[in-house]
C-alpha cells in the first residue's frame, strides 16, 4: 500500500449507482459536469457507458475508517478503444502481433468526451496526496491482479499527470484548441483584438450564417424541450453515420442529461419555424463552456461555426466564462481565435516490453506535441507587432 494511506480503505463498485451522488459530487467538485455523478449515471443508466457498450464500470473509492468516502475515480473495463480521444490503436496492434492480449485494458476516463479535468477526485479537506495515491495504487492493483495489459489515466490534469509520472507512469501530452476570455465585454472587444484581415473573414462568416432565415437560440435548463433533443439524436445519429462511426450515445441519454443536468446544459439550436434544423450541445462549467456534440439537417455555409464556436463565445463573454474548449481535433479552429494547448494522460503498462517500446514513443512524441503548438500559436488571428 502507498506511504499514508493508514485508515484507508480502498474499494471497487460496478456502477456509479453505487456511490451516493452527494459523496461523489463532494470529491468531484462542481467546476467540471463531465465528473460528476448525473453526467456519468446518465451515461451508464441510458446504456451507453455499459459492458455491452465495452464500458464496464469499475469505479474506485477510498473510503476512511468511519466510511465517509474521502475520493473516487472514474474507471471502466474496456474491451477496445472507442471513445477515448487519446489513440492507443498503434500499442494495441503491436502488442498483439507480438503475441500479448492488449484487452480488457483498464480506463480512467469520461466516456465518449475529450474534454480535460480531474479524474483522481478527492473530496477537500482531507489526505489529499494519500487519496490520490491509493487510488492510482488501486489502478496499478488491478492490471497486476488481473493480468490485463494496462491502464490508462487520460484528459487528466497536469498536476495529475506529474503525480502518475512520479509513480513510475508514462506520460503522454495531447493537443487541442480552447478560446481565452481575458474580460471582453462582447464579442466585438474580441473581434478589435484581431488582424484586420481576419476580423473581416469572421463578420462575414457571421452575416451568411444568419442570413439564411434559421432562428439560431441559445437554450438551457427548462427551456429545452423533449422536442429538441429528439431532434439532436436525429442529428447525432446522421453524423456518426456519416463517420462511419459507433452511435454510443442514446436518446435517452440525451433526454437525462436535460433533465438531471439543468442549467449546466446549453443546447444552442437553428429553427426553420417550428423545426428544429441544427444542434450544438455545450455543457457550462464554473469558468469554461465545453463544446461536445454537433449535427444539422441542412448545408447552411458557415453554420457550424457560428453555432459551435462564435455563438459559444457570445455565451462565455455574457457569464463571465474564462474559457471554451470547443472539442477535440480541427485546425480549422486557429482562425477563429481558438488556440492550441496542451492535454495530459498517464499510461501504465505491465509487460516491460510493451512499456519501454511505449515509453520510447512518447518521448519522441511529446518533443513533436510541444513543437507542434509553439508553432501553431503563430497561426491565430491576433493582432502581432505591427499589424493595423
């Protein structure tokens, strides 16, 4: 057992069910709506994150002598790798072409959602370095106990990716494109801190986008009705389709995550009259608005961007947001103001093999990440020394 974790019991459950939403929310916290316990039972209550998905939950707990749950961490049984966003497909080949069995593999992580935060949750207050130790331990435990191939911590914080790192776990960075609020007071504050070129290219990108005839609304809590999110499954379904893709998430979830998530949901919706013709679903944290889902039923130029990202950026200029992580992947972002940043995982492999050929590709790949986003932040749309 870790060094500190005297008194502290670590335990193993099949379901967020199993955990009281108020305990688990204690160590969650609310900045995040990805980790708390209505996200994920929606997940898991609708079918979506289940074992016959190949998301088979296995939550960790630690828990102290009186039985007050003092940490939790989001863990699934996986038997691919769907739906993660951090691409371990090249390890998995490998291994397997090797002769080794790379799944059931262990999963720290939100399903289906590329979106950064806290995944070793400890409830404030308490032995929060011994929490998260035992919980990692918990993790490690179980590979060896079971013989899988290993685990994987992803979306992590950083300071989470340096205590895994310490324990002998490899770290991975990632790459994505989040849009900053220094304090604007509008989107037009935003816009004068552009290259004019580029704040040309955005108002006209604005102006054809809503000068189709679609009413485009921004909806949260109540005012989205079951009428809506039938209409988004609809979409969501015509994308994965187009992708060629698994349609994980299922109408019901949709429909839970409205009823159980509130306000935290901001379902910005295009309207040709009564229907409902285009969906960009965000949930709102305490200082970001996560984009997550998209799709429409027409081919509206510029309609995309302006209901997932500009549209997103009115709303956290309005509440004070400090920022929009708009998803994973598209360069295409750059442009319109969204930067590239890091993201943190954790990997830990059990086979010595496997681990020292991983290792050795991550450390190449993290030196390409890094020079890959210093590069890239000379892309975006700001106003350099000199420019009008």
């Amino acid at each position: 057992m870790p060094d500190g974790s005297e008194g502290l019991v670590l335990h193993q459950v099949g379901g967020i069910a199993h955990i009281a939403p108020e305990d688990w929310d204690a160590c969650a916290g609310a900045h995040n709506p990805f980790v708390s316990h209505a996200f994920l039972r929606a997940l898991e209550d609708s079918g979506s994150a289940t074992p016959r998905t190949g998301w088979a939950p296995c939550h960790l707990a630690v828990k102290d002598g009186e039985g007050r749950v003092l940490g939790v961490a989001p863990l699934y049984a996986k038997s691919h790798s769907f739906g993660e966003y951090v691409f371990d497909w090249g390890w998995a080949d490998a291994w397997e072409r090797a002769g080794g069995r790379y799944y059931p593999k262990l999963q720290c992580a939100v399903p289906f959602t590329p979106v950064p935060g806290p995944r070793l949750l400890v409830r404030p207050g308490v032995r929060a370095a011994a929490v998260a130790d035992l919980l990692a331990h918990g993790m490690t435990h179980l590979v060896a106990e079971t013989g899988w191939s290993s685990a994987h911590v992803t979306f992590c914080t950083q300071a989470e990716a340096d205590l895994l790192a310490a324990q002998g776990w490899l770290p991975r960075v990632g790459e994505q494109y989040h849009w900053r609020n220094p304090g604007y007071a509008s989107f037009d504050d935003f816009l004068a801190t552009l290259a004019s070129r580029k704040r040309k290219a955005i108002r006209k990108e604005r102006e054809r986008a809503n000068a189709q005839g679609l009413a485009i609304r921004t909806l949260t809590g109540d005012e989205i009705k079951a009428r809506h999110w039938d209409a988004f499954h609809r979409f969501y379904l015509d994308t994965v389709a187009r992708k060629s893709a698994e349609a994980y998430l299922t109408r019901d979830f949709f429909h839970r995550l409205g009823a159980e998530l509130g306000d935290t949901v901001v379902l910005i919706v295009g309207e040709d009259g009564p229907r409902m013709v285009a969906g960009a679903l965000n949930l709102a944290g305490s200082d970001a608005l996560f984009g997550r889902n998209w799709g429409a039923a027409v081919d509206v130029p510029f309609l995309h961007f302006e209901m997932c990202y500009y549209r997103a950026i009115d709303y956290a200029i309005a509440r004070k947001l400090g920022r929009v992580e708009a998803g994973a992947q598209g360069e295409h972002k750059i442009s319109r103001g969204y930067l590239p940043v890091p993201t943190y995982s954790a990997h830990w492999i059990r086979e010595a093999p496997l681990r020292n050929a991983v290792a050795d590709f991550l450390r190449h790949e993290r030196q390409l990440v890094a020079a890959d986003i210093a590069a890239r932040q000379h892309l975006g749309p700001y106003r350099q020394s000199g420019d009008d």
